[in-house]
C-alpha cells in the first residue's frame, strides 16, 4: 500500500497494520532460524512496512500531518 493511501486511514487502523506487520515479522524471523523461509526478501520488505508506519503515526503525533480519528 502506497503512503499516500496509509496517510488516508484512521490511526486506529494504522496501529492495528503495525501490530500485525510485527507479528508477520516475528513469524518471518522464526522460520528463517528454523530454515524454513521460502521468500527472503519478505523481511525487508515487513521492515520496511513497518518504519513506514511508524514514521505516520510519529507524524500524527507530532500534528505533521492530518490522520482521520476514529469517531
């Protein structure tokens, strides 16, 4: 999902992708001890999914940018 299209979702929703992207990454790292990795590249890429999140929900605490709140 493009930032332009994550800057659209409420912060809920964000943290929610956050918490899930770090599970996956975890998951990730246990099959990769275990051998069991069959697509390495994922974990840069969950990495990077998560900094992306991280960076907009910064963003919104800081009142950078606007993120909708859950009503």
């Amino acid at each position: 999902m493009k930032t332009s299209e994550l800057r659209t979702l409420p912060v809920e929703e964000l943290q929610h992708r956050l918490r899930d992207l770090i599970e996956e990454l975890s998951n990730l790292r246990i099959q990769k001890a275990t051998r069991q990795l069959v697509n390495a590249s994922r974990v840069r890429l969950v990495r990077k999914e998560i900094a992306r999140h991280k960076t907009l929900l910064r963003e919104h605490e800081l009142g950078i940018t606007k993120t909708k709140m859950k009503s």
